[in-house]
C-alpha cells in the first residue's frame, strides 16, 4: 500500500491520530502539500462520499472521516498559501432562529469544506439579519439555512425576503434542508435549491457556485 492510499484509508476509517501521524510524516519528507491533500486526504472522503450515499456508512462514522481530514489540513495549512488552493466558492451557512439543531448542519459544512469550498458557519439560532450582514461581509456564492423544527422552516422564508430587501438576493444562491423540508417547500419559499443529505447538497453548490 503506497504511503498515500495509507493516508486515505486512515481518512476514510476516521482514525484521526494516523491520519495526523502520517500527514506529519510527509511534511518531515517535504512532500507536496497539495499532493498529501489530494492524493491522501480528499482521497479518503472520495472514498467516504459514495458509501455514506449508498447507506453503506453512517454519520457517526462520515464526521469521524471528516474530523480526521481536517486533523491533517490544520497541519498543512500554515504551509499552503490561499492561492495554492482554488476555491469552488463561499458558502454561508447556519440553523435559523430559534433552532439549535446542528448535527446536520455541521455535517453539511464539514462535507463543504473537505469538497473545497470556504465555509462560513454561523452556528445555531442565526437571526434573519445575521444572515444578511453576514452575505454583506463575505458576499458568499451560496446561504445554506438548516432547520430541524416545523415551527422554524418559516425563518428561511424570511431571510430569504430579508435578502432581497437589501439587495442581495439575485448574487446569492439560497439552499436549504433538515428533515422536515422537501422540494416542495424550498419551491414554496422560493429557495435556489434543497437537498436531503450533506453530500447531495455539495454537488448542489457544485452546481449553484459557478
Ligand atoms: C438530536 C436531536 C435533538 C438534539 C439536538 C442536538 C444538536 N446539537 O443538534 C436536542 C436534544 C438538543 C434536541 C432538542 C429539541 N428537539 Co430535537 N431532535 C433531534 C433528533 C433526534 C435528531 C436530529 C439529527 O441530528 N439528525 C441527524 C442529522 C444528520 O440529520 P439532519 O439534521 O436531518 O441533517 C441532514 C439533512 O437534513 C441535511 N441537512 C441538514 N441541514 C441542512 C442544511 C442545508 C443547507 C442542506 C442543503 C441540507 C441540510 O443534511 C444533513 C446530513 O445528511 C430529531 C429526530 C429526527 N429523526 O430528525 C429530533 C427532532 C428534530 N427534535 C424535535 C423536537 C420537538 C425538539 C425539541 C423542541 C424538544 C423539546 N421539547 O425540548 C427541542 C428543540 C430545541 C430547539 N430550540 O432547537 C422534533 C421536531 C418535531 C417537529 N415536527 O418539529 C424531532 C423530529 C423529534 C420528534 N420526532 O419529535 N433535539
């Protein structure tokens, strides 16, 4: 087993001391940063992607691969300039007012930034103007909006008529999920898009985020 796909496989199993270990090992090599981020890092959660889609893994078992990947981009970050990785764009993202549900969300933003977009989280309970000042700061591609709470759905509705309020609805492509939603609804309150799990909602801003 070459020494990248052992970087890949401790990703993919969410061993998160080798993935370090190993990672730290190549930097003591000198090895390519990029090439242990895509070839051993990105690799692993290539392999995570299709069997958490299949319902072959879980979450518990995705945020550990996850967690694992980002054990090994904290080591490689202060060697790596901005430039050298591009980005695929900004998304915001958030759980709306009144909502403290996060599992989800996290989960979404991990799976967003091992996928190479810049992801901007505001956490839990995010109030409609948190969301708007927030798009004026990092005038982001995407705003992701989780809700796991019938009676919450509704602030989406309202950040999205508080963006175009201020403009800035036409730059920005809303997105949104959690279990109670569905297409239908995201139609309803005329969102860009929604998706039911993490990794379909990074081949949604793959496909929003041009
Ligand atoms: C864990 C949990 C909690 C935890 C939350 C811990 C945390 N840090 O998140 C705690 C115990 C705090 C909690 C509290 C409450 N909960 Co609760 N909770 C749950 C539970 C069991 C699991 C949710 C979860 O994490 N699922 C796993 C994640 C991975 O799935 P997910 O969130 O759906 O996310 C996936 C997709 O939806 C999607 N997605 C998610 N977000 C986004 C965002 C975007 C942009 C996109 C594209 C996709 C996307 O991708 C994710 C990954 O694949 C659910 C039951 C359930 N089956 O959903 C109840 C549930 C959501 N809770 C419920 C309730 C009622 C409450 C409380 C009101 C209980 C109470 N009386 O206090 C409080 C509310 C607190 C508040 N103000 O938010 C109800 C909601 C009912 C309803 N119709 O609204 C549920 C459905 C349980 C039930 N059957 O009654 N809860």
């Amino acid at each position: 087993m070459s020494d990248f796909t052992k970087l890949a496989e401790a990703v993919f199993r969410g061993d998160f001391g080798s993935a370090g270990q190993i990672t730290k090992e190549f930097i003591d090599n000198g090895t390519d940063p990029l090439a242990i981020i895509n070839q051993g890092l990105i690799a692993g959660m290539d392999i995570v992607a299709p069997k958490f889609k299949a319902g072959e893994m879980f979450v518990p078992e995705v945020m550990m691969a996850a967690r694992a990947m980002a054990v090994g981009m904290e080591l490689l970050k202060p060697l790596i300039n901005d430039v050298d990785i591009p980005s695929k764009g900004t998304v915001i993202i958030g759980t709306v007012a009144g909502d403290l549900h996060d599992i989800g969300k996290n989960l979404v933003a991990m799976i967003l930034e091992s996928g190479g977009f810049k992801v901007i989280d505001l956490g839990v309970d995010v109030s409609t103007d948190k969301f708007v000042e927030a798009a004026k700061e990092y005038n982001p591609q995407v705003i992701g909006m989780s809700a796991l709470l019938t009676t919450t759905m509704i602030a989406m509705k309202d950040t999205i008529d508080a963006l175009k309020e201020a403009g800035l609805r036409e730059n920005i492509k809303v997105i949104v999920g959690g279990a109670p939603l569905s297409q239908d609804f995201a139609n309803q309150i005329g969102a860009d898009g929604y998706a039911s799990d993490a990794m379909s909602a990074k081949e949604l801003c793959e496909k929003l985020a041009v």
